[in-house]
C-alpha cells in the first residue's frame, strides 16, 4: 500500500513538473510581448507613413521614432532568462537565443543603432523617413528570421 501511495505521489509530482516549469516564465513571457506591442505600434504608425497608407505628420513620426528609440534604450536582458523560449507555446522566441545569446545580443544592438538614426531624422521629411524606416525594418527582420517562430 505504501509503495502505491509512493508511486501515486512520484507521477502526480512528475505530471505537474512541465505545468510548473512552464509557468515560471509567463512573467518574462508577457513583459517581452508587452515590450514589442510597444515597439510595434509605433513601427506600425511609421510604416502606414512610409507606404502611404496615411498622410506623412512630422510630429507624429517624430514622436514614433522617439518611442522606438526610447524602447530600444531599455535593458531587456530580465526578460530573457535561459529556458523562455518557444518550447511554451505562449512565445515564438527560438531556443536559439539562449544558444548564442552574443549573436542576439547583436542583432538587437543592430536595431537599437537603426532607432537612433531613426529617432534623429524622422520629422524632417518623408524621403528621409523612408530611408532610415528601411534601416530599422531591415534590422527587425534580420532578428526575426534567426530568433523568432514563424
């Protein structure tokens, strides 16, 4: 009876380990995806400028590309513990991260230096937006194609 009792407590314990572990990082998880919702709306903003989808408003670049920039300044690196990666299904984050978390650290460096540029010429004209847009794009892609699940 006891070994029973035992074993009942063993499975019940191991069952409950992929919920338990699976849940310790939907804290980083949702601060991540806050993060790039943020980030997102302005690059949105931006974009529709960009493809003509709205008028171009030098204020509101200005103030988007600013967001961005001021996003980018954040240090993120909490938000990133080794083991948050897309084997929850809540994230697309590739394990690959964590694997060379140096190469992610660049790409990220990368995009950080495209909303700097961004951020210093995006009210002064829509041909310049389109320019430094296509930098900071570029830059997001290069990550998502290495980093992110599709």
């Amino acid at each position: 009876m006891k070994k029973k009792l035992f074993a009942l407590i063993v499975i019940s314990i191991a069952a409950s380990m992929p919920a338990m572990a699976e849940g310790e990082y939907d804290d980083h998880i949702k601060a991540r995806q806050g993060y790039f919702q943020a980030v997102k709306l302005n690059v949105d903003l931006l974009s529709s400028m960009v493809k003509g989808k709205t008028s171009y408003d030098s204020t509101k670049a200005s103030i988007a590309a600013d967001n961005i920039y001021q996003l980018s300044r954040l240090n993120t690196q909490i938000m990133w513990p080794k083991g948050s990666g897309n084997d929850s299904e809540n994230t697309k984050a590739q394990p690959d991260i964590w694997e060379d978390f140096s190469a992610f650290e660049e790409k990220f460096n990368a995009w950080r230096k495209a909303s700097q540029q961004l951020t210093a010429t995006a009210g002064e004209s829509l041909s310049v937006l389109k320019t430094n847009f296509s930098e900071l794009s570029h830059s997001c892609k290069s990550c998502h194609r290495e980093f992110k699940a599709r």
